[in-house]
C-alpha cells in the first residue's frame, strides 16, 4: 500500500487526467482546520479553502461526525425515493430564508443550469413561447455546462463548443443603464452573482441590484442570484441577498454548502416552483442522504450568530495585513470584495502575475487563488483562526517580497 501511494506524484496527473487544470506541485494529502499537509509532510496554511468551498475548515469534527453515521445508515435512494436529511436540510433553507421551495444538486452548474431552465420554462408557459431572453453580466461565472458557459460573461469558457444556446445577452456589470437598455417584455430572467467571484471579486452595488430587482417586477422577470460562491455566510449574512435588502426569485447554492461533500441547492418560491411538474427537471444523485447529512450538520454551524457575527471581525485582520504588506511594497492597487471573499487587484507594474504570486505562496506555505490574471483571491474557512490568519499572511508577505524583489 504505502509502496503504491508513494508512486503516485504529480508527474502521474499529466499521464491520467484530461489537460484542463494546472494543479500545484505539490499534492495535499490531509487537512485539519485551516491546515494542510502535502505528500512531503510540508505543512500549508489554507486560504483558498478549496475555492471557498470548506468553509468550517478541513475535517470538522460536527461534518466528520455526520458522515460517518449517517455512511453507516444509508447512502442512497435516488429520487424514486425521498429520504430524511434532504427533507431536514430542505425544511431548515426554507425557514432561514425567502424560499418555500428548494431543490438539491451536487454542483453549482446543475442548480444554475436548473435556475436557468425553471426561468425559461416559467416564462413560456406562464406568459409566452417567445419571453425566453436572458440577460446576465461580463466577466459572471455560472458553471462548465454549455449553458452555463453561455450565461456566463466568459467568452473563453464558451468559445469552440457552439452552437451555443440562443438569446442569452451579456451588459456590462454594475451598470443599470445597459441592463436597461436591452430588457423587455421578452426578458425571461436576469442572472447575476451578487459579488463576482471568478470574474475577479467585485461586489454588486446595492442600487445596482435593486434597479434590477426593480426592472424584473417592471417586466415579470424573474430575478436570479448566482450565490453559489458568495452564499452560505461568506459575506456575514447567510445569503448575500440579506446584506443587500433585495430579494431573488431564485437563489442557487452550492460550494460552501456541503462544506467539501458535492451538494448544491436551488431555491424559490412556490409559485415559481409550481410551473415545473412530475419529470420536468430531475438528477440521479440530487438531494443524496450523505450529501444532505453532511450539509445539514454545516448549516447549523454556519447559520448562527458565532459565525456569521464573526467575519466582520476577520476580513478586517486580512485587510490590515494586506495593507501592510501594501506599505512595503505596493503590489496591489485595490483590496475589494466581501466578507470573507477578498480580492486584491495586483497594481500595475505587477498585471498578469497573480498565478506566479500564488506559486511563490504556496513555496512559503500558504495556500491562496487567484481570480483572472490580475487578481489574488482569499476565501479562508469561516472559522479560520487568528493565529492562523497572522501566520498564514506572515507567510504571504514573504512571497510577496520574493515577487517585489525578483
Ligand atoms: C464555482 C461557481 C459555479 C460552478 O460551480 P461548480 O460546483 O463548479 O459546478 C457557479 N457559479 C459561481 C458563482 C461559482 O463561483
């Protein structure tokens, strides 16, 4: 065993899996809290919690402790079949939130993709055959599917796969006027990510999502936020529509959800929901006892005033560092984002560089992203501890000394 664990290295990734990622050098093999160990036994602190994904940190004992029993319970029904974690975890969103209604997924494509087709089918069966228009942003990010590639403003994630679904329109983000400019009676939906994530961490402003909101209502089109990276309490509020005071038609949800087991939710309204039937819209695996189980035990943790009244406190310990780090060496010309989403743009004698700083971190033992080029992004656990917070930044400032002084 150990001999066949040891002949695998990164070199094996080449020779195995599909050329579509770029992995580190090193590979993880264990995480516990905001730590991460590699094949090597290096240790890492961990601000990229696996794209914003394990947001109680790496092997929580609550989540552990989940899935061990309820792996020693049942594991799968399919939807021939309900079962009780999904309608536990479903019964507690709709209680936490605007929704009456939720549907499980494991990805945040497959609820965007099922936001998307309930929009459309909403809209050509309650209205017309011909209100099928989608409005969404430059630079949004909603999934690898062709239609979320299409809705996403990314024309690199979409580019060479087409014919692409037809009658999507991209306008610029934050900008109300464009919005305004292309919305009409044939306007089924508009999509958005309260804060853009992969686009590089740019939060909406508050006018621009209620002129939105304000448009759908004008034009019965369902407004649909995108929170699958910028929900679940990374902004200090469950679900970022609640900091904004502007509610969706629709939410989808996923990364944070599961806390680092595949699950992704959509929600809505019933009135919403009531426009798919028996066979409508379906998944194999959507809504699975383990994944449920594992969510469930993250969102009791996650919703509460200790967590969420936490990451106030915390992003501004990131940002002190940051700043400080930027007195020295002036490497970023903005520190943006939310919560405990943070983005800083890297100025520009340092544009185009945010892979090499990410590479240069991880030599230091510190795990971060970045977001497009330009942008280095941090989305530690919600929990990340501030000694981790202090040691793992002390480790960042030397990378971005290694990078300033060449
Ligand atoms: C990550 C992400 C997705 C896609 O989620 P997957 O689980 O990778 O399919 C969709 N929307 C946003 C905003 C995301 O950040």
């Amino acid at each position: 065993m150990a001999n066949e664990n040891s002949a695998i290295t990164r070199a094996t990734f080449d020779d195995v899996i599909l050329p579509v990622y770029a992995p580190a050098q090193f590979i993880p093999v264990k995480g516990q809290g905001s730590r991460v160990w590699d094949q090597q036994g290096k240790e890492y602190v961990d601000f990229a919690g696996g794209i914003a994904v394990t947001a109680l940190g790496h092997c929580h004992p609550a989540l552990v402790s989940a899935l061990k029993q309820q792996g020693e319970t049942l594991w799968h029904t399919s939807n021939v079949f309900t079962n009780e974690p999904a309608l536990r975890l479903g019964r507690k969103i709709i209680d936490a939130t605007f929704a009456e209604r939720v549907i499980f997924m494991n990805s945040g494509t497959e609820a965007n993709e099922t936001a998307f087709k309930l929009a459309r089918y909403y809209a050509s069966t309650r209205y017309s055959p011909y209100k099928t228009k989608i409005i969404a942003f430059h630079n949004a990010f909603h999934g690898r599917s062709l239609f979320t590639v299409s809705v996403g403003g990314q024309p690199k994630y979409s580019d060479g796969f087409g014919p692409k679904p037809a009658d999507i329109i991209h306008v610029p983000f934050n900008d109300l006027h464009a919005v305004k400019a292309v919305m009409d009676d044939h306007t089924c939906t508009v999509v958005v990510e309260p804060i853009q994530g992969e686009g590089g961490v740019t939060a909406a402003t508050p006018e621009f999502l209620q002129g939105l909101r304000d448009l759908c209502d004008h034009y019965q089109a369902l407004l649909v936020f995108d929170e699958v990276q910028c929900g679940m309490g990374r902004v200090g509020k469950l679900f970022s529509y609640m900091h904004y005071g502007v509610t969706p038609d629709i939410l989808t949800s996923a990364k944070a959800l599961g806390g680092g087991f595949p699950v992704s939710a959509m929600l809505t309204t019933q009135e919403i929901a009531s426009a798919f039937h028996v066979g409508s819209h379906g998944s194999t695996y959507g809504g699975n006892p383990l994944a449920c189980a594992v969510a469930e035990a993250a969102f009791d943790i996650i919703n509460t005033p200790q967590v969420l009244g936490g990451i106030q406190s915390k992003r501004q310990r990131f940002v002190d560092h940051l700043r400080q780090i930027n007195e020295q060496f002036n490497i970023f010309s903005e520190v943006r984002g939310m919560g405990l989403l943070i983005g800083a743009e890297l100025s520009e004698a340092y544009k185009g560089r945010a892979r090499d700083l990410l590479n240069a971190a991880a030599e230091q033992g510190v795990m971060v992203l970045n977001a497009g080029p330009d942008v280095v992004r941090l989305a530690p656990s919600l929990v990340v501890e501030d000694a981790d917070i202090d040691e793992g930044m002390a480790r960042f400032a030397k990378a971005v000394q290694k990078i300033a002084l060449g």
